[in-house]
C-alpha cells in the first residue's frame, strides 16, 4: 500500500520548508521525495478533516501558525514578535488549532475558518519555575486533547500537565493540574487507545511517568520508567562514561 507522508523541517540549512514523500508501506521504501511548501522553520504539522495543512510558522523574528491547501498553497499565516510555536495540534469538534510556545510559555488558541483560515482566539500565558537549570521559566512544549475532549498541556519548565475546559470560541477555564517529579521536564503526552492509562515523556531526567486518567482533566500517578539503560543509570557508571568519551576526543585531537 502506498501512502502519501509529509515531514515538517528546520530550514537553517538545505531544506526549503515542508516536503512530501511516498511512502510503501510493505516495504517501508520512501520515494519521490518533494517540496510541498516553501515555509521558513515548519517543524511540526497537523491536519484536519477536511485536508487543510496547518504547520509551525515563522518569518524573521515573529513565529505562529500557518494554514495550507491540500496542494500547497499558503491559506493563511498568523504572527507574534518572538520565537514560534514547537508544537500543535487540531480540535475538529470546536474547529480550533492549539499551539504551544516553548520559549514565551504561552499556549495559542486559533479558530479555523470553513476555507482553513487561521486566526489567533486566545493565549494563555503560563507562569512558574523548576529546579533544573533548563527550568527558570514556563516552558509549554504540547497542547492536545484528552480521550473526553478536554484541552492537556505539558510544561516542561513547571513540571505541570495542566487541563482546561475549551469553549468553541477559544476561552478557557482550567479544570486540572498534574505536577510530575521535580526536575522531570515535562515534554509530550499520548493516550492508551482503549485503556484510562497516559504516558508522559518527561525530558530532564529522561522519564515516562505512566499516569491514570479518570477523565475531566484528572491525572494520578501510577508508576514511573526510566528510558535510560540500567548501565547509566549510577552516578559512577554515567561519570566514567563521560571522562571516556572526553578522553578519546582529546585523543583523536
């Protein structure tokens, strides 16, 4: 079976934007590799139903989301001053497009129009710090929702997965908060198909936390992994580790 795959980029260098493959998936052979879009920096994509494209935006100095036809076609481009978004996600009930700003803290709510046009309804702006050096503020890295349709966020800066009750216009009123391991760095969430189970990626001290989720935005802690192999996982191993590998750059000059 033949199926058609995009990937989002980082354009500091050869890459141009947004581009699209084919892709065999009995084979697992990508081919026909091309671009979909010129866009500066569109790092990460989501569709909707209706297959318009919406992609990580930025221009210069000013970041946000943009909007594209099924063929390419920029629809629409909404910007702030500042760093963009890293990540976001598509609310096909409210029609809504939720992003999350890693650097400013913020997370965006923008409408979509019937022809995919975007436009900036809300921005929740998060507060607070951790005790890793990477936590001296808010840090909102996804912005997605629950199994029952409430609006999750990850703080990687707080250490927060905090839940809000959206309304169709954009407003917001929180209805939920999980604090994580101090220092853990909340990163990414996702959800058990069937079971009342989420796992939490959490970046700082490279962790999955697996939480139970009672719905209404509702999160408990049921037990945490580490994603590390058990070879660096003492402080003596991971030290030695590391004067070897300083070690043989100094060799290799």
């Amino acid at each position: 079976m033949i199926e058609r795959v995009y990937f989002g980029t980082y354009t500091k260098h050869t890459s141009k934007g947004i581009y699209t493959a084919r892709f065999d998936t009995e084979k697992g052979i990508l081919s026909d590799l091309e671009l979909f879009a010129a866009a500066e920096n569109p790092t990460y994509l989501a569709f909707d139903r209706q297959n318009h494209l919406f992609s990580v935006s930025k221009q210069a100095d000013r970041g946000g989301a943009a909007s594209f036809t099924q063929d390419g076609q920029l629809i629409s481009r909404v910007l702030e001053a500042g760093a963009p978004l890293c990540h976001l996600s598509v609310d096909e009930q409210r029609r809504l497009v939720y992003g999350a700003n890693y650097h400013k803290g913020e997370l965006l709510i923008y409408g979509i129009a019937d022809d995919g046009t975007l436009s900036l309804l809300n921005k929740v702006v998060h507060h607070g710090s951790g005790i890793h050096p990477n936590q001296a503020g808010a840090h909102v890295h996804f912005a997605g929702l629950t199994p029952d349709n409430c609006l999750v966020t990850c703080d990687l800066g707080t250490d927060a997965v905090t839940a809000y009750a959206v309304r169709p216009n954009g407003q917001t009123k929180r209805i939920g908060n999980y604090q994580t391991a101090p220092g853990a760095g909340a990163r990414h969430l996702v959800f058990h198909p069937h079971l009342k189970t989420a796992y939490l990626i959490c970046e700082l001290n490279a962790s999955i936390e697996v939480l139970i989720y009672s719905g209404y935005g509702q999160f408990t802690h049921r037990q945490t992994v580490s994603t590390l192999p058990k070879a660096v996982l003492t402080p003596k191993s991971w030290t030695r580790t590391i004067i070897e590998r300083i070690w043989f750059c100094i060799e290799q000059g």
